[in-house]
C-alpha cells in the first residue's frame, strides 16, 4: 500500500491479507475511523467514523488530516451492512436525516447506486 493507492484497492488487499476472497469486497467499505484509548485497559472509543469513497487515498489522508490531540486516527476494515446498521441508528436532530442519507451514499447504497 501507498500514498497512491485507493480505498477499494484497500479492502481487496486487506481482504487477501485475511484470507478472504477479494470477490467479496463489495461487502466490505474502509473506514477512517477517529477515536482514543481510554482507561486501564486502554480500549478504544471511537469518536467518529466515515466511510472513504473507492477512489479516495487513505494513506495520503492520513497523512494530510491529524485529530486534535489526545486523539488517534486509525483505518478500519468493517462490513458494508454494519455501516449501513449504524447509519440507521443515527439521530440527527441538527439536519433531520441528511447524515443517514449521507452515510449509505458514501456506503455505495445512496439513490442511484442500484
């Protein structure tokens, strides 16, 4: 993996790293995920999490974009129905459904995308 390389390009590698078939990798998105390690066992607690588009380059995100201190950033692979899952979950008082909308188009499940 570089600089250069894409999200989809990501999952397939991470998928063949696992062991897992790379024809499945429409099952799974790649999330920049933000968060820290809280406690004595110093588990993590995500803050935030969007799911990067196919053609955006994480590594070179990553670089570019640094949490605010006492925050990480950290890749994550997860399953495309697990994203979809908690996009329904959100309540957004603020703009009322738009942050829903705005999770499954960036999960390839928006209007449009069949």
């Amino acid at each position: 993996a570089t600089g250069s390389s894409g999200a989809r390009e990501l999952v397939k590698e991470a998928l063949e790293r696992y062991g897992l078939s790379q024809a499945d990798a429409g099952q799974y998105v790649l999330c920049d995920v933000v968060g820290r390690f809280e406690g004595t066992e110093r588990r993590w607690q995500t803050e935030g999490l969007r799911v990067l588009s196919d053609a955006e380059k994480p590594l070179l995100i990553q670089d570019l974009w640094k949490p605010r201190e006492g925050f990480s950033r950290r890749l994550e692979l997860r399953r495309r129905v697990e994203v979809e899952e908690l996009a329904s979950r959100d309540v957004d008082t603020t703009t009322a459904g738009q942050s829903r909308a705005r999770a499954l188009a960036a999960a390839g499940r928006g209007a449009g995308s069949g």
